[in-house]
C-alpha cells in the first residue's frame, strides 16, 4: 500500500490562508511575536508559530533578533518577526512635463528612496527615456541589503508607471494625439524598465491614477476632470476607471463645448482664444490661466462654460454621482463652475479634488503596493 500523503489539497488550502493572514499582519504592524500574530489574526499559537516557521522556509519572513522582555516571573521571552528584505521592492514612477519623480517603496507602503530627474522642453522621447532609466537606475541601487540582487545590482520586483500623455491599453506605451501638450512621441516605458525591475511593468495615464487615488474621498461613482496643461477625464464606474477599448477613453480636448458668443468649439480651441497657452505649445499655462481669470469676468465666464459644456457631455454619457475638478487650476474654479453646472438640463454635484499634491503619483504608488504585497502572498502559496 503506498504511503499517505503528507498533506492534502484542503489542509494545502488551509496552510495558504493562514500564511497569508500571517503576512498581511506583519505588513500592518512591520513586527510581532508569535504571541502578537495569534491574537492579530484570531488562530492559535501554535498555527501561528507553524506559519511562521513555513514562512522562514520560504525566506518570507526573518526573525529580527529583537526580544520581548522576560524572565523573572514576566514569562517567556518573544521572539519579534518581520518581512524579510528578500520579499521585495516596487517602484512608483511619474512621467510628467516638469520630469521623472521615482519612489521606491517596501511592503510596508514606506517609501526607502525618491528621485527627481528634470526635463526640458520640449521633451523628446529619447530624453524621457534616459531620465527615466537613469531613475530606475538609482532607485535600484538604494534596495535595502538582502533585497533580490541579482548579477549587475538589486531589482524592485514589479513598477507601476504614470504618464502624463495617453497611453496604449495592451502595449503600454505613449501615444501621440493631436494636442497633446506633453509631446514626446512613441515612448515604451515597458522596455526602458524591463532590465531594471525583475517582474511586470504597468502603465496608464496620470488622470486615471489621480482619478484612483480619489476613489477614497469620492466613492466608486464618479468623474475626475483634470484641468492643468493638459485636458483630461477618467469616468470611476463601479469603482474601476473606464479605460475604454485601446485605452484612450477620456481624452476630452477635442470635446465640442461652449466657446466666445456661444458657439461650440474644441475644449482646447477655447484656452487658445484666451491667449493662455504656453508659446509653441497646445500646453494651456495654468498661471497665465489663473491671472486671466482673476483679473476678467468675462474670462472667467467663458472658462467656467467652457467646463460645464463638458460635464453636460460628460453626464449625458456616463451619469456620474459627482464631477471632481482637479489638476493644477481645476479648484480654483469650483464656484463659477458650479453655477455654470447649476444652468444645465442634467445637474450633478461639483467638488473639488481632495488630493492636491501629485495624485497620479499617489495612485501609482497605491497600486504599487497592492502588486507588490500580492505578489509576496502568491510566494507563499506558490
């Protein structure tokens, strides 16, 4: 009769769980005892201690030489663990008219280094992409010891990417279209970064990331519109951003609204009749747009139709709970903007963002936790 097995698939399954409850409690709290995890998780000591031990195993988890007090009638001493610097890094990136801003972040969402890595203009693609390489570069460099280091330096174990221009669903990689104020062409941020990060690279554009980044303060119904340079929308649907077939959904400059003497005009068209673009450039400049607005009413109408003309398209489209105005100028125009909305057939409530400073960073570096902290549960499992 042959031997039973040592284990089964459901005490396999049970194993997994609990290992995962274990890891997702050290990610919360950085370090515990064997004690600490029991009661953080609700299973036994010694479940908790068994976990452990197949979590050391698989270099997962270390013991960090840190003890309990105890003795002298305080009971046993306690051991403290912790992830292991081998369970890994990710990088958080931004792509944006102003240059490369790179976060390298542990499991525990703290961030061990940052670079800022400038960009001229105009940017050309060659340009982005050495910055950007230059950034991973360094960030690579700054993983803490005993981080996978694999020959020529330690690699983060997955990227999360930002950029400031449309980017292509399957590819990954920067699309060109007409009046796109950060022009830097075909760029593949997947192949810049596939030599510095040992596992996947994901791209999307910077208003879908600040977009995600807000779902805590607007909920899972909801468009984002980021005014700045550049125009964009991401419309939050069941609490996932609507990317659209190749997606490019959400590029609203060439949205026909409102424009001088109430005839329709391309979103862009109306920033260019204000005289508020940066020279050379479709880019609209937020500064000039602030100063005009503040010093004409009129201007200060004509943008605050402008908008609404575009939530009405927008609500008309999508039927969102709120429109959130964002970007470097989108606040500043709450109140013109929510009278101009107030007019429309359809109205819907108008706020403004929550997150001001670099949302699409902020979602980037979200969701790059949540990859890496996934990936460090799938080893357990694995």
């Amino acid at each position: 009769m042959d031997p039973a097995p040592s284990s089964s698939p459901s005490l396999d399954l049970v194993r997994s769980l609990t290992d995962e409850r274990v890891l997702r409690a050290l990610m919360r709290h950085r370090r515990l005892t064997r004690a600490e995890l029991a009661a953080e998780t609700g299973i036994s000591k010694p479940t908790a201690g068994e976990s452990v031990r197949r979590l050391e195993e698989r270099g997962l988890v270390a013991d960090t030489g840190e003890r309990t007090p105890g003795g002298r009638g305080r009971g046993r001493v306690g051991s403290y663990y912790a992830l292991s610097p081998a369970a890994g890094t990710a990088l958080a990136v931004s792509i944006a008219p102003a240059g490369i801003t790179g976060e390298l972040l542990d499991a525990y969402g703290e961030t061990i280094a940052r670079t800022a890595h400038p960009l001229g203009r105009p940017a050309s693609p060659s340009s982005v992409a050495a910055a950007l390489a230059a950034a991973a570069s360094s960030l690579g460099a700054a993983a803490p010891p005993g981080a996978a280091a694999p020959p020529g330096g330690a690699r983060p174990r997955l990227a999360v990417v930002s950029a400031a221009d449309p980017v292509d669903r399957a590819s990954g990689r920067l699309v060109h279209l007409p009046d796109s104020p950060f022009l830097v062409g075909e760029l593949d941020p997947v192949g810049v970064l596939a030599g510095h990060v040992a596992g996947p690279v994901t791209v999307d554009n910077d208003v879908n990331w600040a977009a995600r980044a807000e779902r805590e303060h607007a909920g899972d119904d909801f468009a984002y519109l980021y005014l700045g340079e550049g125009l964009g929308c991401a419309t939050v649907g069941g609490g996932a951003v609507t990317r659209g077939r190749s997606g490019l959904a959400g590029e609203i400059a060439h949205l026909l609204t409102v424009g001088p003497g109430g005839r329709a005009v391309p979103f862009i068209e109306v920033f260019g009749r204000l005289g508020v673009r940066r020279p050379g450039s479709t880019a609209i400049d937020p500064d000039a747009l602030l100063a005009a607005i503040a010093a004409r009413e009129p201007d200060r109408l004509l943008v605050a139709r402008a908008v609404a003309g575009v939530v009405a398209a927008i609500v008309a489209l999508a039927d969102p709970g709120l429109i959130v105005l964002g970007g470097p100028w989108g606040p500043s125009v709450l109140a013109p903007v929510r009278e101009a909305v107030g007019g429309l057939p359809r109205t819907v409530a108008v706020e403004a963002a929550v997150l001001r400073r670099e949302p699409a960073l902020a979602g980037a570096r979200r969701d790059a936790l949540d990859r890496l902290r996934g990936a460090i549960v799938a080893d357990a499992a694995a």
